[in-house]
C-alpha cells in the first residue's frame, strides 16, 4: 500500500516531525479540506449576503417596525376603548335599575328614553364618537346625580314611612280633636285628646307609621291600648280595641294590623279612639293625613 509522508523541519536544532499517511488518508484529508473550505465560503457568501439584503431593504425594515409600534399603541387604545364601553354600559345599566326604584319610590312613570333602551347596550347618544372618555365622564356623573337622587328619594321614603299618614281605619269621624262636651256629663266639657273614628266591633285597626310598639296593654281610660314610637318624637295610640295583636318592643310596619277594635275601657260604643303625640304633646291626628287635606 502506498504511503506518503510529510516532513516539518523548524529552525535551529529543534528536531524534525513527520506525518505518514496512505492514499486513503490523503483522499480523505482533502475531502475534509475542501468541504470545510466550501462551508467557510458558504457562510461568508451568505453574510455578505445578508448583510446587502439588510442594507437594501433598511427602510421596509424602518417601516415595518413602525407599522408593528402602531398596531401595538392600536391594540392598547382599542383594549382602553373596550373597557370604557364596558364601563359605559354597566352604569347606564345601573342609571336604569336607580330610575326604576326612584319611580317606583315616588310612584310616577320612568323616563320613555330610559325604556327604550335594550338593557346591556348603551343607547346611541351614548356611543364614542370623538372622545369615549369625555362620554365615559358624562355617563360617570349623571351615574353620581342618580345615586344622590336615590339616597335622598330613599331618607324622604324612610321619614314617610314614619310618619302617620293615614288613618287607622275607614269611618267617620265621629268626635273630632279639641274641647267638646262630656259624653258622661250633662253640661261639662272635657279635652279629647285624639278623634274617635265609628266603626263595626272587631275592624282591623292598622298602624300608621312604621315603628316600635312601646305599650300593648290596658288603660283605665282607653281600655285595651297599642303605643307605637316612630321616632322623631312622634307618637301614635289606639284605645278601646277588643283585642291586642302586638306585644311590647315588637317593630311594626306601616299598614300592619295592630289590633281589633272594640269598647273596652270609658266608652259608650264601639268605635276607634286614635290620638298622635308629637314631643310629648298632644296633637290633631288629621294634620299628618290626606283625609284632612281634602276637608
């Protein structure tokens, strides 16, 4: 087998290195040679190639990053937009559920806009035109009035409701509030300290206000007797009943059946005995009542 050999000889008295090699190996080392040779051109052909695509084409680069900063600042003003829409629509829906409570608190019909406004979308007055933010605003402040409105509709509802504004049943005024002539005397007079409201043995007498009753029990004047505080140092009573339904610390609410009329305690009949106290004095109940108004 043929071999070849190949001879270093360095300067000075170093000594001599040789490398043999056969036809094979020589084959081979070529080949890896030119393969490595090839590779190395290949890799500076395609930078130098690159690097003049790049140089060529800097300015579509220069774009296409512009284009991609604008899609972002897009993305993030379309992600704002959307969330103010949100926004926007939720508190119109909040708008709509504050005016059907104060309508229904003040018994009067809601806004026709506010109907015909499919509810979860935002009507077209309210759709971002130049500015969502100034929109968003506007909706955020008129949310503000609404929930002012409904806070001040909700303490007049509350006082309303403790105050006696109706009476205790329905009937005539029989003996009215003041100074009027003794029904178990013949020429005295005597200070009647609420009406007395005619009406059938065992009618439902219903509370006034809302309240806590302060007293359900038997008085020597006015029989089987219901207190109910409604605050604000108003007081209401009922006399003669036949029958309590209440008991002491119980609350009430306006409308509740208290007692059961009757003629128990200094009576002549069957009838209502209804007096309001106001401070600690003695008060005309029709005062506070629509039944007043329209005599």
């Amino acid at each position: 087998m043929r071999k070849f050999t190949v001879l270093f000889i360095p300067d000075g008295h170093a000594p001599a290195r040789q490398f043999r090699f056969s036809v094979r190996g020589k084959r081979l080392l070529i080949g890896t040679s030119l393969g490595l040779a090839l590779l190395l051109s290949t890799l500076i052909a395609h930078d130098l190639y690159q690097s003049y695509y790049i140089k060529a084409h800097a300015q579509e680069f220069a774009q296409i990053d512009r284009l991609h900063e604008e899609l972002k600042a897009k993305d993030q003003e379309i992600g704002h937009l959307t969330e103010q829409n949100v926004q926007i629509t939720q508190n119109l829906d909040h708008i709509d559920t504050l005016e059907q409570e104060i309508s229904s608190l003040l018994k009067i019909q809601p806004a026709k806009l506010s109907a015909q406004r499919t509810p979860g979308m935002a009507p077209q007055s309210y759709v971002p035109s130049r500015s969502i933010d100034l929109n968003a605003d506007i909706v955020q402040a008129q949310l503000e009035r609404f929930q002012q409105y409904h806070s001040v509709v909700l303490a007049q509802q509350n006082q309303l409701d403790h105050t006696p504004t109706m009476l205790p049943l329905d009937g005539e005024i029989a003996s009215p509030f003041g100074y009027r002539k003794n029904p178990f005397g013949r020429w005295t007079k005597e200070f009647h300290s609420g009406i007395d409201i005619a009406c059938n043995y065992g009618t439902e007498v219903r509370a006034t206000a809302s309240g806590t009753v302060v007293f359900a029990g038997w008085d020597n004047v006015y029989g089987r007797r219901v207190n109910i505080d409604h605050g604000n140092g108003i007081v209401t009573f009922y006399g003669h009943n036949s029958r309590l339904l209440v008991e002491n610390g119980q609350k009430v609410t306006k409308g509740d059946v208290v007692a059961l009329s009757g003629n128990s305690g200094r009576s002549t009949g069957a009838h209502l005995h209804y007096g309001v106290i106001v401070n600690g004095e003695n008060t005309d109940p029709l005062n506070f009542t629509d039944f007043a108004k329209e005599k």
